[in-house]
C-alpha cells in the first residue's frame, strides 16, 4: 500500500499552533480533589400516576444514596412545551439550575411508538448547550434507562444516548432496558429482585465510578481545540461583525 513516508515532516500549515495542547498525563492530574459527594440529577419520562418509568429511577436514586451520592429527581409537572414559554419560568429555571448542579444525570423514559416520550425530550430540550459561559450538561457524565409495556427494546435508550452525545455529556457504555416493567414492580412501587434489578445496580454502579473518574477533570476533558480559537478576542469580534453586532472598519 502506497503511504506517506513516516513520521510525516511535511508540516501542519492549517493548524493553529497557539491553541494546539498536546494532552499530557500531568494535565490530567487533579490538583484539589472534591470532598463533596458525587451530584446526581434523575430525570423520568412520564406524568401518569403509576408510573414505571419513575418507579425505575426511584431505585436508581436508592442505590445511588446508598454508594455516597446526593440525588435530586426533577418533578416535570408544570414544565411547558419547549417554545411555550420563556426560559425564565420557574420551572425551567429550576431544571436549569439543578442540571448546573449536578456532575452526573440518569435518564428514564417509557417507549412509546418505538421512541422516547414528549416527557422526557421536552424536559432535555429545555437544557441549552449554553447559558452566557454556563453549559449545563458538558462534561457531566450519563446513565439511560428505559421500561417497556411489551417484550425488550433498546429504542428509547438508543434515542437518549443520541440526545446524551448532542449535549457533550461522557454517556457511560452499561445501560438498562426493562421489558413488561408491570411484572418486575410490585404494587408498592419497589422493583423486584431478579436479573432486570441487578442490571440497574450495574449501571449506577458504573455511572457512580465514571462520576469519580470524571467530574474532578471535566473541564479539561471537554476542552477543545477550535473552541479556544474562538475564544480569541479576534475571532470573537469577527463572528460579532459577519452577524451585524458590530460595523465594519471603513
């Protein structure tokens, strides 16, 4: 096969040598460790009041107490419509705030017509990318779970994951998927034991070690190179003025 002779020494002409970083194991190291316990937000994808989904990430939130964390589980009442409203609503402000508190997210949501539910996509569409220089979920790390009515379907998880990618989050690689959720929770809501609950131990087992992993180096993980061109007072002054904030210099 035909290649370039190695190492290459023709040179990196379209590269930004100012804001190139080679990653190092030192910039990895952290200098102050948290003390705090890990912060995770749980959010469920139905409003019913039997709700499977909800039950499933009750349990999650019992097992992650249970290994140290501090858990918050968003109540989506009274959340509007994605564009309903302005995002100053205190709903939306309040899914805001708790997501910029957390290090880690599980997401629960039932399958519904082979995807997730309007429940649960409204409640991550309200989470912006950005806020001023706030990102509310980059760098934070992932879990997905799902129910199902019917036999086993990775559909909702696979949406979520997707969803979980968009908004720069680590999505760990365990997941749990729940087939005939009526038969694996008792009438008091609790899940019973079996391979389905101990699949949900493994993974808030795994998102708690990749929280401890991560969440201390989160900013360096998730920096990145044509980020900090853009960040450049010049460039940032270019985009200002290609959109007409502003004029140009005669």
């Amino acid at each position: 096969m035909d290649k370039p002779q190695q190492p290459f020494a023709d040179g990196m002409p379209n590269l930004s040598e100012g804001h190139f970083e080679i990653p190092t194991s030192s910039s990895l190291q952290v200098a102050a460790p948290f003390t705090h316990a890990p912060r995770f937000l749980i959010l469920y994808g139905s409003l019913r009041d039997r709700s499977f989904s909800r039950f499933l990430a009750y349990e999650a939130a019992r097992l992650l107490e249970a290994m140290g964390g501090e858990v918050r589980i968003y109540d989506s009442h009274g959340l509007p419509l994605p564009d309903d409203a302005t995002a100053d609503h205190p709903k939306v402000q309040e899914l805001r705030n708790l997501s910029i508190w957390s290090e880690g997210h599980v997401w629960v949501s039932p399958e519904r017509h082979g995807a997730m539910t309007g429940v649960i996509k409204s409640q991550i569409d309200w989470l912006p990318l950005s806020e001023g220089s706030v990102r509310p979920t980059q760098g934070r790390t992932l879990a997905v779970m799902q129910v199902s009515g019917g036999s086993q379907s990775f559909n909702a998880v696979n949406g979520l994951r997707i969803l979980g990618r968009w908004m720069r989050m680590i999505t760990i690689p365990n997941q749990s998927s729940v087939p005939m959720a009526y038969r694996e929770f008792d009438e008091g809501g609790r899940m019973k034991p079996g391979p389905f609950y101990d699949r949900v131990v493994d993974v808030c087992e795994e998102l708690f070690k990749f929280t401890l992993l991560t969440r201390e180096r989160s900013d360096t993980l998730v920096d990145r190179y044509s980020e900090r061109k853009e960040r450049e007072p010049e460039r940032l002054k270019a985009v200002a003025i290609d959109i007409g904030f502003v004029k140009r210099s005669p």
